[in-house]
C-alpha cells in the first residue's frame, strides 16, 4: 500500500501532514499527486508517496 501525503511547512518549520489517499501501487499515488500538483499547490507545501510496509489490503480498508 502507498499514502499520498500533504505535507505543509511555514516558511522552513514542518507545521502538520495530511493523508490525502491510499493506494495499491506506486504509479496510481504518484499519478493522483501529479493531478494534484498540476492544479496548482500553494507555497509551503509538498505532496509525496509513502509505502506502508506490512499493510495488507484487508488492514487498509480500515484506515480509510
């Protein structure tokens, strides 16, 4: 499993992250931030994918 993570900062201070989804592979979170970063993303904030290892699809369900 792959989170997609907002990741807010003021001005070089980390302030809080976000879960934006979950996905089953790589491609489709990075896809899903590309989509995201080409609306347009305020300064100060950084989309990236996260592997969760040790995540089944099973235990995903409930984090969603």
């Amino acid at each position: 499993m792959w989170v997609l993570l907002f990741i807010f900062f003021s001005n070089t201070e980390f302030q809080k992250a976000e879960i934006a989804g979950l996905y089953h592979t790589e491609k489709e979170c990075q896809l899903q931030g590309e989509h995201g970063a080409n609306i347009g993303i305020p300064q100060g904030l950084v989309l990236t994918c996260i592997k969760l290892k040790g995540v089944t699809e099973a235990n995903a369900q409930k984090l969603q």
